[in-house]
C-alpha cells in the first residue's frame, strides 16, 4: 500500500516503523525539522518537513495515488482540518487519533475512521490487568460487551462439558457465546459446535453481552476476580 503519516511523534513513529517493515511505500508528513531529519536517517521512506493542513502539502506527498492516510498529531483540530483535505482530495481510506473522547463524534460525522487516545487504551490495558487478571486479551463491543480470551481451568465448572450440556446446566446463557477454542494439541484453532467439550487448559474466545463480568468468568474456573473487585485497591 501507498500510505502517507502525518506526525512521527510517539505514535507515529512506531506505525511508520511497522509499515516500512511490512514493504509498504510511506511517506511521512512532519512539522518539526530535527524530528524529520531523525526519520528520514532511520526509515525507507520520503520525509516531508511541511504542514500537512496545507493542501499542497498532501499533494506533493503523493495524495492522487494514496491508499491511505493516517493522522497522529497531538493536536485533534490539525487532525480534523488533515482529514478534511484527505476528503477533498479523495483519498480511499482516512485514519485519525482522537485525543479528547468529546471529539469523536465530530470525527465520526465527517466519516473518518478513529483511534481513541492510545495512551487512555494503554491506561485501560494496565488497569484491566489487575481488576480481571483472568482475562488474557479483550476487545470491548459497544457500551457493555465483550470479546475475550480466558483459560480454562481444572476446577471450572464447563470443564469436561460439551456446550449443549454447559447450556442445559445453565452455564452458557443467549449472552455468553464460545466463539473459538485453541488447545495444545490442536493443530488449528476449533470452531465450537453443540457437541463440541471444553477441555481444562482450552483458550476460549467468548463473546459476552454483560461483558468480563466475575460471575462470567467464574464459569471458567476463575474467582479471582471477585478478590481483586471486593479489595481497596481496586474495582470498588
């Protein structure tokens, strides 16, 4: 692909580290020199050092023959008026961070693609880590929802279980779905069926409709997670 990045601050410069790796043709849009300079030494792409709320700047950067663009600045008003200009000059796929979470439906209306505050999606990450220390990796749907990833443990009560008889012991409701199995000795992860049995050990991604909640997770065989809720530290 043909992407142009605008800013190659924290966040940008990671993502231009992985889409130059990947054999994608990037050139880079940045306003302050001795940052482009340092960009251009340590990538394979072409560095502008311009303003890319300026129009001609995202021409002279390729923008008829862009697949993409991706705005990082720190600055959401830059990143609104980039946006536009990409719009205007019809670039298929507009990617932006979105720094204050007020902004995001201005962002949405325009119809460009967000990326809430990575630094808030980090916070969150670290915080998740300790309030559901069962939860290997989740992905939040909605408002409520989730889709998770959770190990199965000896003592879960679906343990040894196919899912129809997890569903008739009341265990599984029309809220909580296993939606993907990995196990060791699987050479491909399984798709669930009726009669598919959850073994101890199993890594399941589950989609939940009241989210990681601790009464889901203790259907895993994980009641930590009402330790870490009921403590002074945390969840209160």
């Amino acid at each position: 692909m043909y992407i142009i990045t605008v800013g190659a601050g924290d966040i940008g410069t990671p993502l231009i580290e992985i889409a130059t790796g990947t054999g994608n043709e990037v050139v880079v849009i940045e306003r302050d020199a001795a940052r482009a300079d340092e960009v251009a030494s340590e990538f394979d792409c072409m560095v502008l050092n311009a303003d890319a709320t300026v129009k001609e700047t995202l021409e002279d950067a390729g923008a008829d023959r862009a697949d993409a663009i991706i705005t990082t600045t720190d600055q959401d008003a830059t990143n609104v008026m980039v946006s536009l200009l990409a719009q205007e000059l019809e670039i298929p796929a507009i990617v932006s961070v979105v720094h204050n979470p007020e902004h995001m439906n201005l962002f949405k209306q325009i119809g460009v693609n967000t990326i809430e505050n990575p630094q808030r999606l980090i916070a969150e990450s670290l915080f998740r880590s300790v309030d559901r220390p069962s939860i290997v990796d989740y992905m939040r749907v909605g408002d409520v929802a989730e889709v998770f990833e959770i190990t199965v443990t000896e003592a879960a009560p679906i343990a040894g279980l196919t899912l129809i008889e997890a569903d008739e012991k009341g265990l599984l409701d029309a809220d909580t779905l296993v939606v993907a199995i990995e196990r060791k000795d699987a050479d491909a992860p399984i798709t669930p069926r009726g009669q598919t049995r959850i073994e101890a050990g199993d890594l399941l991604t589950v989609y939940s409709g009241s989210g990681a909640t601790p009464e889901v997770t203790d259907i895993f065989g994980h009641y930590e997670d009402h330790a870490t809720n009921d403590s002074n530290g945390f969840g209160l």
